[in-house]
C-alpha cells in the first residue's frame, strides 16, 4: 500500500491573512486575532483588557465601527460587547465574558480553482491508497474535493474520508482520505488532551486506524504541530516540544497495546535537528523518518517546504520499528510547488503558470508498505 502525507492549505477557501503573498504579511493579523480571542475568555474586563480590546480592534479599520475589517470580523451573538456612543469613542459594554456570547473570526476568501485543480493533480501523482491530509476545512470539504474536484483532473476519487475537528479558530485541521479495501475502522481524538500548563495541540493528534488490504492494521497519529508564524519563537517551540512528547506518550501506549504498523505522520513544524523534536526522533526513540530509511529516493534537498532547504524539513512520515522493516521504497513529491523567486528551481507542473497556482508550498512525502 501507499501512505502519504500532505499539507494541502485549505482546499477552496482560506483565511484573507494566510492568503497573502508572503506569511510575514499575515502574521500580524494573525497575532492580533489570536489575541483578542485570548482577551475576551476573562472572566472579569478590567480596564487593561478593555484598554487592550479597543487598542488592537483600533488597528483594523472598520472592526471598532462596523464590526468587520478587512481581515477580522466580530461574531456579536447576544448580550452587547461594544458600545457606539454617538461623537464619542467606542467603549466595551460587556463586564466579562458571561455578559455576551460571541468570538472572532477571520474573514475568508476563495481559493484560486487553478490552484485546487493543481491540488487534486498533486494527488493523482502520489496514488495514495492513504492520504493524510493537512490544513483540510472539514470533512464535507473533503467529500466535495474527492468527488467533484479530483474527478474533474481525472483522477480516482477517495472512497473513505474522515475529519474530526480540532482546535484551531482558523479551521485548518487534520484528515484522511483512503480508498477500497483500506478502510477507517477506529478513531480517537487528543483535542482535549492537557498537560500542567494547558491544553497540548494546536490542532489534533487524530488516530486513524486502517485495516489493509492484506488484512493488516495501520495505526496513524496525524498531527500539525504549533506553528512557526506566528507568536514568540521560545513559546512556539515550547509548545511543539510539549506536543511532541504527548505524541510519544501516545505511540508507547499504541506499542503497549499491541499495535506493530505505526506512524506519526504530518507537519510537525520543525526541523529534526532542534530540540522539540527529540522525544519522537532522539531519547530513545524507535521511531524512524522515511527521509534517512535507505529505501528512501530524494531529490538533493532536504527540507519539505518553500524551497527545500534543510531549514525546510517540517513534515514527517515516522514509523515504527516493524512498519519500517516494510519499507519497499519512499519519495517526495515537489511538483506541486513553486520554487525560487521565478518557480525555477526544480520541476512544477504545467498547469502552474505563476506561484499562487502553486498547490501548496509544502511538497508530499509518500512511502510504499508491505503491508
């Protein structure tokens, strides 16, 4: 069978701020976002949260005055959170959170169709019996790409699809799509998984349990750990460090129970050579990348996202120690990413004429099992 992992950044809409030319140009709007939705959890709004509240709705137009700007927009539900006196500034009504129900929400826009076409592209060339897939909307987005969009490049539609929703407010979660004779057969979701300092993954640690062809059970842990963009590096690190030793702590457990075929599979956010990752690579580990197996065919680079450098190397096909020993042969799948300022630095697809056409900027790992 063939498994293969690939971050597929939304597949016909995305948010207005991760759809800008460079990630740097969303990463404010982003911050801003995730803070304001942090404020508006206290119980109580002192006069600095308040303060603050007013301060970054400030800096977008039309989110204090009209309760939307370009890039965020203001879910008032019931109760009332701002008030607008007439020729005076705009002050928090609420007194904390039981007073109102509400959020905030990124303003989305459609992605390019050339762009969800190349997508789809990118799938029939990996022939995937067993797709994990990254920063997916949800599973009804899914189903509609698998039927609609996969079909119209000629390419075989998924016959299993799941996706269980995970933390993240920007609706970038983790799924699977498998074929005829690999079907979904148990799964398990950490959403809720804590630790002394909080809630452990930004998105999911989603278990997806296969039963093969041949009969055999695959067990995956699919993950998209804390990302790079946004928020303090040391906290983001943290953060990935934290996740990665919960997923360790899930995959002895899976050992424990008897489980053989298993793989940690994702963008995990982080190059192999920093510490976050040492509780699934280092420490012990018996976990082993597809990138170094030895049935492992590359291309010279070794990152997986932008231009593939070795400060690009985020995403993982990691497997146990019976699953590695059924290794026939493992690969990338770079074309459907432009790469270099002018998209030349190695092959794209034709149909990728400029760079937002590009599928995505992370290139897929696949790995062919014997199982």
């Amino acid at each position: 069978m063939r498994l293969a992992t690939f971050n597929v950044e939304n597949m016909f809409e995305r948010a207005k701020a991760m759809n800008l030319d460079t990630w740097a140009d969303g990463k404010t709007v982003l911050e801003d976002f995730k803070q304001l939705n942090e404020l508006i959890q206290e119980p109580k709004y002192t006069e600095e949260i308040k303060s603050k509240l007013l301060e970054i709705m400030g800096c977008h137009k039309g989110l204090l005055t009209k309760g939307e700007s370009e890039f965020i927009l203001l879910r008032d539900i019931r109760g009332k959170f701002l008030y607008r006196p007439k020729k005076k500034p705009v002050e928090i009504a609420a007194e904390g959170r039981g007073d109102w129900i509400g959020w905030f929400e990124l303003v989305k826009e459609p992605v390019k169709e050339t762009t969800t076409e190349n997508l789809a592209r990118v799938m029939g060339l990996l022939n995937a019996d067993a797709m994990c897939v990254i920063e997916a909307e949800n599973r009804i987005s899914l189903k509609r790409f698998s039927e609609d969009v996969l079909s119209k490049v000629n390419v075989a539609p998924f016959d299993h699809i799941m996706l269980i929703d995970g933390n993240d407010d920007r609706g970038i979660d983790v799924g699977i799509m498998s074929k005829q004779g690999y079907e979904i057969v148990r799964m398990l979701s950490h959403v809720d998984d804590k630790d002394s300092t909080g809630t452990i993954f930004s998105r999911d640690c989603a278990e997806y349990e296969i039963k093969t062809a041949k009969g055999n059970t695959l067990l995956l842990l699919v993950n998209h750990f804390k990302s790079k963009g946004y928020g303090k590096p040391a906290e983001s690190a943290a953060k990935r460090l934290r996740q990665a030793k919960r997923v360790r702590e899930i995959y002895g457990e899976r050992i424990d129970d008897g489980y053989d075929y298993i793989a940690v599979v994702g963008d995990l956010n982080e190059i192999p050579d920093e510490y976050p990752m040492d509780p699934l690579i280092r420490e012990g580990s018996t976990l082993t990348d597809i990138m170094v197996h030895p049935k492992f065919k590359g291309d010279g680079r070794q990152g997986t996202h932008g231009n593939g450098t070795k400060s690009g190397k985020l995403d993982y096909i990691l497997m146990s120690p019976e699953l590695s020993a059924k290794v026939t042969k493992g690969g990338i799948e770079r074309r459907g990413v432009w790469g270099g300022k002018n998209g030349t630095l190695f092959p794209h697809l034709p149909t990728i004429k400029v760079e937002k056409d590009a599928a995505s900027d992370h290139a897929a790992l696949w790995v062919d099992l014997d199982i």
